[in-house]
C-alpha cells in the first residue's frame, strides 16, 4: 500500500456539503430562540469560531450564554435549553453522509489502512460521535473541541499521527478545504488531496487556496491508496 492511513476531515468531506443558506438559516433560529437580532447574532457568532471550536468558551449552551451578554440580551434558562436542542437538531441535519464514504472507509479498513479523523467543530459531534455509522470505521477522531486545537495548527496533525502510530509521511489527508487544512496537513508532512463539493453546492464561506491533487467522490481515496 502507498499509504499506511488515511486521515479524513468530518463536514463537507465525510458529509455531503451543506449550502451556506442553510446554515445561515440555523444559526438565525438560534438568535430567535433568544430573541437576539439575528444579523447582530450570526456576527458574533461567526466572530467567536475561533473560541468555541477550541472549548475556550464551554459547551454551546455556555457559549450561547456569553454571546447573548455581549448583545445585551436577557435570555432565560428556558430559552437556552430551547435554542440548545435547536442547535443539536440542526447540526444533525449537517452530517449527512456522502453516499461512498462507510464503503470506502470499510474497504480502507479491509486493506489494513488505518482511518483517523480531524475535525474543527464544537462539542455537538464529539458528544455524539458514536452514533454515527462512519464512527466504527475510524480508530483515531480527533475533534478540535477536545483536542483545544483546531486546524491548520501542526499540533493537531500531529495528535492524529501519534494516536494511529504512523509518521506523517505514511498519511494521506483527505479534506474539502475548510480551516486552510490541506496547506495544514501539507506542512505537518502529509500528502493533501482535496476533495470537492457534490454537484452545484458550494458550501464555503471562505475560499479554498489551493492548486494541489483534487478528487470528486471519496471511493476514488481508494485509487490513491493502492496506486504503487
């Protein structure tokens, strides 16, 4: 085999991309739960990534807490808890998987080829990470929220290297491009290879820089696998 792991990304690789209208519209549901402005609301919501994906500001209702004081908005433990199940609804709703990834990531395991993951989310998915049918498949997940790093952070790379017992030099990183983590995975010493949106979906806010190796569907990681 020409790698001994492969080292997968969750959201927009794993999953199938969500619009960035549909995001939107789940973190507005949020706002209005707590009767926050929405707009005023997403600002700093997005403002504080950084923080909440790295547990630097708690758990969502925690976090959710702080943004409604920076807003100035006196939401109560009963609109927390409403707006805290909006969010888990919501962010179940983003993990829709893409239709070859349990075959893909079975066949890799199959081979011998060990899987980790690395993931810039908040606590939502670690805490509900072993229900999700991709789960088994993947020894070592590694979830910035946990971890307190986030991507493209070598640390985190590394994290995901130790935990699997291979160099980096023997992983290939798998990611649609979020966090800067192909330059990430690149730099700590793995091979990068991006993989793109399902059909029309552009699901980045942000543009992806990258002129490196693309693949379209994640059975094609297996190509890149077993080529010699």
């Amino acid at each position: 085999m020409r790698y001994q792991a492969v080292v997968f990304d969750f959201f927009g690789t794993l999953t199938v991309a969500s619009a960035p209208e549909r995001r939107v519209a789940a973190i507005t549901a949020v706002a209005e739960a707590i009767g926050a402005p929405p707009e005023e609301f997403r600002r700093v919501w997005w403002e504080t990534w950084s923080d909440r994906c790295v547990g630097a500001m708690g758990d969502f209702s925690t976090a959710l807490a702080d943004v409604a004081g920076r807003l100035g908005v006196p939401a109560t433990a009963e609109q927390l808890a409403a707006a805290a199940e909006l969010r888990r609804s919501g962010e179940r709703s983003f993990r829709n998987l893409r239709r070859d990834a349990v075959s893909t990531l079975r066949t890799l395991r199959e081979w011998d080829v060990d899987i980790a993951l690395i993931s810039d989310c908040t606590d939502e998915l670690p805490d509900e990470w072993d229900t999700l049918e991709v789960a088994p498949y993947i020894r070592v997940p590694v979830f910035s929220y946990t971890a307190r790093l986030k991507k493209p952070d070598p640390r985190i790379f590394a994290l995901a290297c130790e935990g699997l017992g291979v160099e980096p030099a023997g992983c290939l990183f798998v990611g649609d491009g979020g966090s800067d983590e192909l330059a990430g995975a690149t730099a700590a010493g793995m091979t990068a290879v991006r993989i793109l949106d399902e059909g029309t979906v552009h699901h980045r806010f942000e543009p992806v820089n990258w002129t490196g190796p693309e693949i379209k569907s994640l059975s094609e990681v297996l190509d890149l696998v077993s080529r010699p």
